[in-house]
C-alpha cells in the first residue's frame, strides 16, 4: 500500500520535473526543435526528422511565405518508377562498383580486385571451402541455368501483365478525356446556337418594333382625323351661322327699306324712273 | 569442417553468446514486394498470382466456414514456412523450420485454437464428426477411439512432417557436398550434377512441404465448425 502510494507521488514529481525540463529545453532548443503537438512533452529535432525533401516539418511556415503570395513551395518526387532492374554484371554485382574502380583501375580493375580477394580469402583459409561450398556450387549452376532459360519467359508474361494494367488506366484516362472531348464540343455548339438565338431575338424585335410603328401611325392618323373632324365641326357652324347672319341681315334691311318707302317716295321714284325710261328711249333711238 | 553430421542443425553463429541464425526465419520478409506505384512491378504480380491462387483453393476447402478474410492466416502460414524452407537451401543460411521448436510452436497453437474452439462451442458437432456415414455398429467404438488418436496426434504430424523433410533433404546435402572436400576436378563435376538433381528435388519438397501444412491446417479449420 505505502509502496504504492510513493510510486503515485514519484510519478507526480517526476512528471512536475519533466514539464518544466521540456519547457526550458523548448525555451533553449526552440530555433532546432519543431513542436509536433500542443502539448508540450514531446518535440521532435528538426534536423533528424525534418532530413526527407517530403518531411512536412521541412515545408515553410504559413506566414512565412505570405510576401511570396500565400503559396507554399512543395517539392515535386523527382525519382520515377523504374521500369527496368538497375544494370548488373554477373547479375548481382552492380555496375556503379566498376564505375567506383574505373578511373584508378581502368576497366580490369574490379576482376582483378575481385580475383585477389577471392585468393585471399581462400589460400588464409578465411573461407573454408567446405560441404556448403560445395552445395553453393551446384545452386550457382541451377540459378544460372534458370536465368538464362526460364527467366525471359516468365519476365515477358509478367511484363504483359503490367502493360496490361498500364494500358486499363490510360483507356480509363482516355476514356475520360474523350468524355471531356465530347463535352467541350458540346459546350461549343451551344455556344453557337445561342448567337443564332441572338440573331433571331434581333429580328423578332425588329418584327415588333414595325408593329408598334405601324400601330403607332394609325392611332397618330386616327387621331388626326378625329381632330380634323371637330375642327371642321366648328368651321361649318362658324360658316352656317354667317351664312343665315347674312342671309337674316338682308332679309331685315329689305324690310325695314320696304318699310321706309313712303306713298309719296313711291310716287315720285316712279315719276323719275319713268323720266329716265323716256330719256333713254330718246337715246337709242 | 564438420565435427558431426548434424552440426549443421546447430545454432554457431554467435554474437556475444546470443544465437544469430535465427535472424534467418524473418529474412523471408525482406522478399514482400512494395506497393509503393500505382502501377505493380513484376514482383507483385507475381506475388498476388501466387496469393490469389492460394486464396481460391483456400476458399474452396473452406466452404460454408468462408468468411472475408479468413484466408489470410493460412496464406500467410504458407509463405512463412516457404521462404523459411527454400532459403534454408542456400549456403550460409540457416534453416529454422528443421528444428522441432519452430514447427511445433506454429502447428501446435493453431491446431490447439481449432480443437479448444470446436469442443467448447461445437461439442455435438465434433462427437458426430469422428465416426464416418456408414460405418456399421461395431466398429463405432473403435473409430472413436481412432479417431481420437489421429486427432491427438495431428499437431505432432504436422511438425514432424515439415521438420523430418527439412532435416532428410538438408542431411542428403550436407552428406553429398561433403564428400566434395577431398575429391579430384572430374568427380567434382559428376558430384555437382547429382548435387543439382538433389538440389531441384530439395526446392520441390520446400515448396510441397509448405503447401501441405497449410492445406491441412486449413482443413482442420474447416472441420471444426
């Protein structure tokens, strides 16, 4: 029980001591040591995990890239698949060990190295050449055997399973593109009905545009006569009423002339008129 | 040199007393192929060949006890033994499968969960397999006591088995090669031959030998429920 109890309280104090350790490591260490998380127990050094191009921990700050236009610089894989195995002679030594020999030795310097070491081993007796020499023997003359033999066979249909798997992605990629082939044409087609559309709403405006006008002249033409109608109206009163004014004015002043003529006036204008008749019956003749 | 025919069943390679050969029994690993592209390499089409082929079979044997994923182990069983068998082959490395310990420790947990499993859930079901239809009702008594024993005793088969092969064929090796120590040039060529038919017959049973633990396994699975 008391065991347990100071193991509880040592637990305690040794975690008390650890945070404040890694609080002033952080404080001292904090230009080398990337924080991975909140918590301030664990920080990983920069320079031990950070070494991969794709290390997140390698990639610039957010705001330490802000001036550059907000975009953070991400290296691109520059390796790519290999398609062929690394070129190798005697099939597993690889070639970039003779290249290493190559300018000090030129090109029967590995052999040569090869050759001595293999003595060397031997003659010292480093190498014992024992029962599994004996059986490595044997498994060289079989694993050549089946490299020269068999080996192309089953490299060439493996390999046609891969071109068979290549050649399914680039059809679905094909495939994918053709879609996007037929959409833009598509796209474009629709684009150029809709200028015809545009044309045709030209000329339907057009169209209506005559209609309004000619709706336009008639009510104007309408109008017009309307106009004229009443106008004429009040000319042909005006007219009317000066012919009957006239016509009631003579009619006045005759009788009010047959009115003034006297017996006498009547008299003595005939007298006259009957003068004047002799006189110029006297004329003409 | 050989102080004994079996030395080379011997753990030697020592570094500061710890035994290292049996870092050889995970060497296989270093042979699972990458997926690193999305475009497999030939290496994984071999291996996924390799795996569905075992798959189908495995899946066949299991019938109505199939579920997803219910092949794994035994896929994974096989490839296990198999590299720990074919590179026991090659010179230098050690085989772990020849050793009881090691096959033991793989045929006596799995066969162990299968009988634990079927006597305590499926007790009716396991009384009723160890007689076969149509056996008259004599030899019942008999046939359970048979089939007892062969039940009993198939951990130890499935061991046994593995670990006699890989000790006859590396044995037959060793013997043969060792001969080679003191024999003259032309000997030497007929010796390899015969090594290299011995050899090719010595892959065969590496790659049996693995195949059938795991059909038995899985039929002992398969049995059980």
């Amino acid at each position: 029980m008391s065991k347990l109890m100071f193991s509880q309280s040592s637990l305690v104090i040794i975690k008390l001591l650890w945070s404040k350790l890694s609080k002033f490591l952080t404080m001292i260490f904090r230009p080398f040591i990337q924080p991975r998380f909140n918590k301030q127990f664990l920080f990983v050094p920069n320079f031990i995990l950070a070494h991969t191009s794709t290390c997140p921990a390698s990639k610039p700050k957010c705001g330490a890239s802000a001036g550059k236009g907000g975009t953070t610089s991400i290296k691109k894989i520059d390796f790519k698949r290999a398609e062929k195995s690394a070129p190798c002679r005697f099939g597993f030594i690889p070639e970039e060990w003779f290249q290493f020999f190559h300018s000090k030795t030129g090109v029967t310097g590995p052999y040569i190295f090869g050759l001595v070491f293999v003595n060397y081993l031997v003659s010292k007796e480093i190498y014992v050449l024992e029962h599994e020499y004996y059986s490595g023997l044997s498994y060289v003359v079989i694993l050549y055997f089946i490299s020269k033999k068999m080996a192309p066979g089953i490299g060439a249909s493996l390999d046609k399973e891969v071109d068979a798997e290549i050649a399914e992605w680039e059809k679905g990629r094909a495939d994918q593109m053709k879609v996007f082939e037929t959409t833009i044409k598509d796209a474009k087609d629709a684009q150029w009905r809709a200028e015809g559309q545009k044309i045709l709403i030209e000329a339907k405006k057009e169209n209506v545009a005559m209609q309004l006008e000619a709706v336009y002249r008639e009510r104007a033409m309408r109008l017009y006569q309307m106009v004229k109608g009443r106008l004429d109206y009040h000319v042909k009163k005006r007219r009317t009423e000066n012919k009957l004014h006239q016509k009631w004015m003579i009619a006045w002043i005759l009788e009010n002339v047959h009115k003034s003529i006297t017996a006498d006036f009547q008299k003595q204008a005939l007298n006259q008129a009957i003068k004047d008749l002799a006189l110029a019956a006297s004329r003409v003749k | 040199m050989m102080t004994n025919l079996f030395s080379i069943f011997d753990p030697s390679t020592n570094l500061m007393n710890l035994p290292m050969n049996w870092i050889s029994t995970i060497l296989g690993l270093l042979f699972i192929p990458y997926s690193f592209w999305l475009i497999p390499n030939r290496h994984f089409i071999m291996w996924n060949f390799i795996s569905k082929k075992l798959h189908n079979e495995f899946k066949t044997l299991l019938k109505n006890n199939y579920f997803n994923g219910s092949t794994f182990i035994f896929i994974s069983l096989f490839f296990f033994i198999f590299f720990n068998n074919f590179l026991g082959l090659f010179p230098y490395i050690f085989t772990s499968t020849s050793h009881l310990t090691m096959s033991l420790s793989l045929s006596m947990p799995l066969w162990l969960s299968f009988m634990l499993y079927g006597w305590i859930n499926n007790t009716n079901h396991m009384f009723i397999h160890m007689i076969p239809q149509g056996t008259p009702y004599i030899l019942m008594p008999f046939m359970v006591i048979i089939e007892t024993i062969s039940n009993i005793i198939r951990p130890g088969t499935l061991a046994v088995r593995l670990t006699a092969n890989m000790i006859a064929g590396h044995l037959l090796m060793t013997l043969l090669s060792s001969t080679g120590t003191n024999m003259s040039f032309y000997m030497i060529m007929i010796l390899i031959f015969m090594q290299i038919m011995l050899m090719i017959m010595e892959s065969a049973v590496a790659i049996i030998q693995s195949y059938v633990i795991t059909i038995l396994s899985t039929l002992y699975y398969s049995e059980v429920n």
